[in-house]
C-alpha cells in the first residue's frame, strides 16, 4: 500500500513540477516568435549561422540528444538523459523557433518531461513508469489534452504491448500538467462542428481512401526524414558542417520565399484550416519539405505539431478531392498523419476524440482497425 503511495504522490509531484515548466516553456516559445515576426525576413538570414551554434554546442556536449534518448532510459539503456541536455534542447528550441525553421516543441518538451521525472523519482525512489509519466506530464503541458496523453505515454514505449499498468500513474501526471498549464491561461484546442458520417457504400469507399492517402503521407514523412537523417550520417559525416550550412540555407531562402508562412510548428497553418479556411494548394509540400529540411540540419523541437498540420492541410486538400467535408477530413487527417508517423495508432483516435468531439467516433474505429492491420516499423522515433 505504501508503495502504491508514493508512485501516486510521485506522479501528481511530476505532472505539478512538467506542467509548471512546460508552461513557462510555451511562454518562451511564444516570445520567441513574437519576435521573429517582428524583424522578419531578416531575422531567417540568422538561420545558417544558428545551425552551425547548435551543432558545436552538440558536439561539446559530445552526448546524443532527442528523442532517442528517453526511449533508451525506458529500456534502462545507457543513456544521455539528464537535466543538463534538458536544458541544452530546449535553449536550441527557442533559438529555432526565433530564427524561423520549420519545427515543433513537443520532441523537446517530452525529453525535458522525461528528464525531470527521472530526477524527481530517483529522489523518491521510485523505479517503475518513471518516464512514461515525465512524458504523459509533457505531453499534456504543452497540448492539455491529458487522455491523449496517457494514452501516448503507454504505447509509445512498447510496440507489441499497451502499457495497462502505467495508466493510472501517467493519467495522474497528465492531469495534474493539464491543471498547472489552466493556471497559467493555456487550455486544450477544439474544433467542435456538427457532422454525422451516413453509413452508406459510398461514403465508406471515400473515407478508406482518405484513410490510406493520410496514412501513405504519414509513412513518407517518417521514411523520409529517417532516410535523410541516415544518408548525411553514414554517407557525408566529416562534411556535418557543410551540410548543416547547405540545409540551412536552402531553409532561409524558403522562409523568405514564403513570408515565414512556414515558420514554426505549424498551428498558424492548423487555424487557417479549421477558422480562416485561408489554405494554399503549395502549404503540404512546403510544410512537409521545411520540416524535414529543418529536422536533418540538427534544428532542436521536435515533428509533432508540424506533423498535425501538415495532417490538416493534407485533410483539406483530399476533401475537395474526394466530395467530402473538408473540415471533417481535415480533423481526421490531424490525427491520422500523425499516428502513422509514429506508429501510435490508439494514441491517434483519442486525441481526434479529444479534440474533435465524439461524432468522430465511427470513423476512429474504422482509422483504429485500418492502422492495426497496416502497422509497420517507419516511424520517426527509429529506436522505437
């Protein structure tokens, strides 16, 4: 009984000390872009040289960062999880996020998640589901959606098996990061809308297309940046330097090409979707390209809310397509670019769930035996 007490109080001192952080670190972020948007387009001219700051502060640190790393500490792996690095990621962030690169926060978010828990449980010894809930903590901090990230949390960690037991230790950390993101003005985003899926064979056909076109588009997202990542490791890794300042420039000259339109996680893209309905037909390949350009020159964030977006545009581009709502598409891409990305595919249902309200309930159970029986080992978490 004890022992269950303290996994619990640890739990609620996890999801307290990560949510008041990742608060703190939205805040930042927030700032961050604020001012780039300030001193734009000049401010992208800063992009080559942040990527070269970024890369020797790496290699001083001489210690592997990302999300790498917390799968390693769950496996009990040697591991470079510690505060330092922590904090390292997320200064790298804000640098990113100020110079305009085509990134996200959540990479960072859950690796500093996962850090603190590791340091906070090992004051309290405890052992068991420490970094699953440093990530449920993160996760719901930053998105406030503390269901969808439980649920991440224990299937993230284990391809073959859902983590039953962490479920109450990461809803419990989740929940208490949601409660400290409230008290600092942020909350969940949601986009309710009526819609009611008719059952018929043809609206069946469309919505299994669009089920596989979002799917394919997650793979290739996740194949790609694997595949980039690889190919400049292995192939070109006495010309890192090089390469960070070809990547880098080849960013900055799209970012002033493109008014910054691309800059950042991609929530300003997420609302021309969903309110503003302002979409370009170029917004998918330039997302989907910045992003990947942004991830292999070494810039620090992370791919999950640039993945949301890129999901929604590529919702709304195949709802014209096919003769169906764009906004529903839109809501359903959301959520499937990103689980076929990550090979979460439970996680993905309830966070369309979460965020989208209930009506989506028939097409998530189609989405969840689809991805079931179409699961493979892409993802953009390789050490998965």
């Amino acid at each position: 009984m004890k022992k269950y007490i303290i996994l619990i109080l640890a739990a609620v001192g996890v999801g307290a000390i990560v949510g008041t952080i990742e608060s703190f670190f939205k805040i930042l972020v927030n700032q961050a872009n604020w001012y780039r948007a300030q001193f734009m387009p000049y401010i992208f001219l800063l992009i080559p040289f942040a990527g070269i700051l970024i890369l020797l502060a790496q290699s001083q640190l001489k210690e592997k960062n990302g999300m790498d790393v917390v799968f390693k500490a769950e496996k009990n792996e040697n591991s470079s999880l510690s505060l330092k690095n922590a904090c390292f990621v997320l200064v790298s962030c804000l640098i990113s996020h100020f110079c305009g690169v085509s990134t996200g926060r959540a990479g960072v978010s859950m690796q500093m998640g996962a850090a603190i828990s590791k340091h906070f449980c090992n004051r309290m010894n405890v052992i068991e589901y420490v970094i699953p809930m440093g990530v449920a903590a993160a996760f719901s901090g930053l998105f406030c959606c503390p269901i969808t990230s439980t649920v991440f949390a224990c299937e993230v960690f284990n391809t073959k098996k859902f983590q039953y037991k962490a479920i109450i230790p990461c809803l419990i950390s989740s929940s208490t990061a949601t409660l400290c993101a409230a008290l600092f003005g942020f909350h969940r985003v949601s986009y309710v809308f009526q819609y009611s899926f008719a059952v018929e064979i043809k609206n069946i056909i469309k919505l299994l297309i669009l089920i596989l076109c979002l799917t394919l588009i997650g793979k290739a997202f996740a194949f790609s940046l694997n595949s980039l990542k690889k190919f400049i490791n292995e192939k070109l890794p006495n010309n890192k330097y090089r390469i960070i300042i070809i990547l880098s420039l080849m960013i900055m000259m799209f970012m002033i090409f493109t008014q910054g339109r691309y800059s950042g996680s991609g929530e300003n893209l997420i609302e021309e979707v969903f309110i503003n309905g302002n979409v370009l037909k170029s917004d998918i390949l330039f997302k989907f390209i910045l992003t990947l350009l942004s991830a292999a020159a070494g810039f620090y964030g992370g791919e999950v809310t640039p993945l949301f977006s890129i999901g929604a545009l590529s919702g709304y581009m195949l709802g014209h397509i096919l003769g169906f709502p764009v906004f529903f598409c839109s809501a359903l891409g959301y959520g499937i670019v990103f689980m076929s990305a990550t090979n979460v595919y439970l996680t993905g249902m309830v966070l369309i769930l979460e965020v989208f309200g209930l009506d989506f309930l028939l097409p998530c159970l189609i989405i969840g035996i689809i991805g079931y029986l179409s699961n493979c080992t892409v993802s953009i978490y390789p050490s998965r």
